[in-house]
C-alpha cells in the first residue's frame, strides 16, 4: 500500500437521504407502545439520542414514506438503514415496503441494520420503514429499551455512511511519488 500502516481506503459514495432533515429525529415516527424514558443516549457519532421503553410485545415504530420518496419506477431498488441499540440481546425486523429482514443483535451495542428492496408503487405494499418488535414474546420485551439513530433512504442498492441532506461522491488523490511504484512501468490494479 501506498502510506505505511495503512491496508485500506474508503471514499465516499455520492448519495441523498430521501429522509427530510425534519424528520431525521426518531421523535417525529410513529411509535407504538414506545414511551420516552427521559433518558439520553450517547449515539455512535457522539450525539445525544432519546432512549424509549417498550411496553408489549405489540411494539413498532415505522416513518410513513409514502409522500417523501419522489417520483419512482417500479423496480428502482432503494435501501432504508438505521442505527439501533438494545438493553438485552434480542432479534428485531426492518421492514422496508412488505420485506421483513431478521437481526439479531447483542445487548448494550450500537449497530447499523439495513434493508434493500425494490421500489413498489401498489397500494398493497405500504411504503413505509418500520423497525419492529411484534415478533416477540411478552418475557423478551419485558423491560426492553431502545435508542435509535441516523435514519436514512437511499437510492441505491447499499447503505452508504449516514449524511442528513446530500453528499457528492469522494475522490482520492495520491501524489504519484507516494504511490511507490512506477505505474508506467510497473503491474498495478485498481480493486474495488
């Protein structure tokens, strides 16, 4: 590699979060059977985020996407993440339109949890973004609490990092003297 101690790079993608910025604060979602603790989270990027109890085993919270996502067609394939902590170790579902994704997640650490599928403009298919909770018993949710961060919807078929608004793509620049070596001599590639 090109700088001593260094085994990789990231730069980048370009990408919009189709979430407003109105929006981005989990206290404007539906909540079902949440209710705020008054008690603050520190969030992965050093934010502070609310933390809510779960109440039955009935819980979700969705963000009603319907009106948000511009004009798509049919088959355009978006990608809705989100970073969640839980207190106890415990299986949750992303929704994204009518697709359920499993996670099991271990208690007390922060994870980005993510969901891509294919835009669908029938009716049927609700377009919303829920994390849920219904699949559990009465003992699970029993005393569960859980934070919530950096909501986002991309037009893409990763999640990219968080940005609240819209990022251009990245570049990387390497002064050829840095690269160390002569890539009009020598074999080189490019993976990615």
């Amino acid at each position: 590699m090109p700088f001593d101690g260094v085994k990789s790079f990231a730069v980048e993608t370009e990408t919009t979060n189709l979430i407003p910025t109105n929006f981005i604060d989990f206290s404007s979602w539906t909540k079902q059977s949440h209710i705020d603790t008054g008690l603050v989270e520190i969030d992965p990027f050093g934010e502070e985020t609310k933390k809510y109890s779960i109440t039955d085993n009935g819980a979700y919270n969705y963000f009603d996407i319907n009106n948000l996502l511009g004009t798509h067609t049919d088959g355009d394939i978006l990608t809705s993440s989100i970073y969640i902590k839980l207190n106890k170790s415990l299986s949750v579902s992303l929704r994204f339109f009518d697709v359920h994704k499993y996670y099991n997640l271990e208690a007390e650490k922060w994870y980005r949890i993510d969901n891509t599928q294919p835009y669908n403009s029938n009716p049927a298919y609700v377009a919303i973004m829920l994390v849920d909770f219904r699949h559990l018993t009465i003992e699970d949710v029993n005393g569960l609490e859980v934070c919530y961060s950096k909501p986002q919807i991309e037009e893409k078929q990763f999640a990219s990092s968080f940005i609240n608004g819209t990022r251009s793509s990245g570049k990387l620049i390497v002064p050829i003297e840095k690269l160390g070596f002569n890539p009009a001599i020598d074999n080189w590639v490019i993976a990615y």
